[in-house]
C-alpha cells in the first residue's frame, strides 16, 4: 500500500485530464500484469495438487506442508493483493480506481499475507533444524516432541499455528500503527511507526530467525557429520518397523553392515546392491521384504516388516520397545532430508533478494531519508514478482516437486 500522501499527485488543476483516465501505455502496462497475474495464479495451484496428487509417492510432511501454505500464499497475493496495488500505486500513480471497501481489505489482505508468507520460511527452517536434532541424538529433544503423530496434524500444526499468530497478534499490532485514509479515488496508510514494523517483522526479524536456524544447523553437522538423508522414494516408512513378539520367540539376528549408528538396529546384513539371501534366519522366514530408500550414508538395507506377530497378554518385550525410538527417528528421516534442506536455502534466498529492498526501502523512508517515490515503486514492482518465481525456484531444486509438475504420470 501506498505510505504518504504526497502532495500534487491527485491535484485536478484545470486543465488537466480526469485522474482515472488511462493512457495507451497504461492499458499495455495493465494488460502485461494480467497475464503475468494469471500465469502466477496457475503455476502456484498447479504444483499444489500436482505435490498433494503425488503422495501415495512422497508422503505429505511437516515441511511439506510449510511449502504448500507458502504456495496457497503467493496464490492469495497474485490475486487479491498484488494486481491490484501495482495498478493503484504504480501504473496508475497513487490513484485508487476501486471501491473505497476494497480499500480497506486491500489494507487487511496487505498485512497478513506477506507475514505468513516469509514467515512460512522461518518456520521451515525451525522444522528442518530441530528435525536434525532428533536425527542425530535421541536424549536432547523431549520423548512427548519425538513420537510419531497423525499425519495430518503433523502436517497442518505449523501453518496453523503461523496463521492464528498473523490474525490474532500481527494484524492487530499493525492497524494500530497504521491509519487508513479514503477519499475520491484515494486509498493511503500514515503511521508514524508502521513502516518500521512492516519491514522488521516481513523481513529482518525472519531472516535472521532462519538464518540462525540454518547456521545452527551446519555447525551440528561440523561436529556430527551426519548427512541428511537423500530422499524417499516411497510412501513406506523409511525405516525398520518392529512388531512386539515375546521374549521367548525372539533370536538376535546378525548386525546391520551399516556405518551409521542411527541405523545400527538388528537387521539382517547384506552387502549393498547384493539380493537378500534365499535362506533368511528362521525368524524372518515369513516375513516380507519392505522396499526401503538410502540411509543417511546412501548405504541401502533390507528391512522387514513383522506383519503377523503382534503382543499378547499386553505384554512388551525387548524387541518391542525398540520400536518406539524407531518410530521416532523414522520421524525425523522423513522430515530431515537433503531435499528439503536444498528448498529451505532458495527460498531463504528469494527472501532475502525480494524481500530485501522493498524492507530496506521501508526502513529509509522511515529515519526520514530523502528518497524518491520512484525509488518506492520499484522495490514494490520487484517484490511483486517473488509469487510468480518460488514456484520455478522449488521445481529447480527438488525432485519431488519435480515429480510433481508431472502428477498426471502416477497414481495417485
């Protein structure tokens, strides 16, 4: 939205033709930022359903979620806000061609969803960060943090929870700061301090919340130099699921041949891109052989799956209760990956290279420094386009949302 009423630009001096006159330029101008809208518009929605399409192939994760809140976002922005302030302020030059309503949830549609947006980056983050965490340690993070939950609770918690702080604690905070002014064809914000609050809490607050997140991060593999798994390439848990057979029945089977003491967890041992033997030890004679992905050190493994035995008179043996810390880092395999890591950087990237000016910009204007309108208009222009490109950005760095522009290529 427009910051200041700058004096002469809506004057209507005799003379001087109507201000909602629009020249041969303008509608150029107007026609161009339709198709561009439009072109925004599909590209976001179609990756959503093309990722929801495709997760009997990739299950839907916590970070998963976080990408398609931040989709549905830039799809929000590409049509309820960005047209048509690029059109008021921009092209038209500070006139308000629209209804004095719209002015106002212009204003509402403004402060909310450019903060879920980046913080949407923050908090992936915060999810990859801590998903490290329970990767490479399992006494640090709370036992009530680590074990598995429904999955559409895991997926819908954090947006939820970045959704009810920007409704219920930011936009207030903001329509304090600001005052909406209408009149004939005119929508502006004055606010002594509003300009510093939107800059500190769009950008500078969630980038540097994401930044230390990222650098934390880095600094545990410095020390640990435990990778993050590659990818899942199915929708079976990626690691070794144990039923809870009694003690009597059970017979340590040989050790995993594995490197990695994440997944040092009694399984059958076989050399990588060898078939399991024909003859498996009597324990696992009837048991199937679960396709798995890499592990951390992209050593493969066979796992198999207990699908008959089950607890009898409640009772919980040794065999079983490994089970628990299993689930619980098989949580963290699926949220920790390389795919992710490698998304959370381009879009900690388009941050701070779209969002950057247009905060920086906001920030002079408010320690009084004398820049021109024009100055205002390009930052805003270029932060305009970051809807139309994080999609492009994802795709080009994940295969799975690669997976996804191709959705009608698998079942669902």
């Amino acid at each position: 939205m427009a910051t200041e009423d700058y004096d002469g630009v809506l004057a209507d001096p005799v003379g001087t033709p109507d201000p909602l006159y629009v020249g041969s330029g303008q509608i150029a101008s107007i026609t161009a930022l339709t198709v561009l809208s439009i072109f925004s518009l599909i590209v976001n929605i179609y990756l959503m359903v093309g990722r929801i399409w495709i997760r009997s192939l990739h299950n839907i994760t916590g970070f998963d979620g976080l990408v398609l809140n931040l989709l549905l976002i830039n799809f929000f922005l590409s049509l309820l806000v960005y047209p048509f302030d690029i059109v008021a302020y921009v092209i038209m030059e500070r006139v308000w061609p629209f209804s004095i309503r719209y002015c106002y949830a212009s204003t509402a549609f403004t402060s909310f969803f450019p903060f879920v947006g980046c913080w949407s980056v923050a908090a992936m983050a915060l999810q990859q960060f801590f998903s490290y965490i329970s990767l490479i340690t399992s006494t640090i993070v709370p036992d009530n943090l680590r074990r598995t939950t429904p999955s559409w609770c895991h997926v819908i918690t954090p947006t939820l929870v970045i959704w009810l702080i920007g409704l219920g604690v930011y936009c207030p905070v903001a329509h304090s700061l600001w005052e909406v002014e209408t009149g004939p064809n005119f929508c502006a914000l004055k606010g002594e301090n509003g300009l510093l609050h939107d800059s500190v809490w769009y950008f500078w607050v969630p980038l540097g919340l994401t930044s230390l997140s990222l650098c934390a991060m880095f600094t545990l593999y410095i020390i640990t130099r435990v990778a993050l798994p590659r990818s899942t390439t199915s929708h079976i848990e990626p690691v070794v699921r144990w039923t809870q057979p009694s003690v009597s029945a059970v017979q340590s089977p040989p050790r995993s041949a594995n490197l990695n003491p994440l997944y040092n967890y009694d399984v059958p041992a076989r050399q990588p891109s060898t078939l399991p033997s024909p003859n498996p030890p009597p324990l696992y004679q009837n048991l199937p052989l679960a396709p798995q992905p890499q592990d951390a050190l992209c050593v493969d493994f066979p796992v198999y799956v207990n699908v008959d035995r089950s607890v009898q008179n409640g009772e919980v043996s040794a065999t079983g209760e490994k089970s628990v810390e299993v689930a619980r880092v098989q949580q963290a395999v699926q949220e920790s990956q390389f795919d992710h890591m490698r998304i959370c950087l381009v879009l900690a990237a388009s941050l701070l290279v779209f969002i950057g000016p247009y905060a920086t910009v906001l920030l002079m204007f408010h320690v009084a420094l004398d820049l021109h309108i024009k100055v205002w208009d390009v930052a805003f222009t270029w932060l305009c386009c970051k809807p139309l490109i994080e999609p492009f950005l994802i795709v080009a760095v994940s295969k799975k949302y690669q997976q996804a522009v191709r959705f009608w290529k698998y079942s669902r």
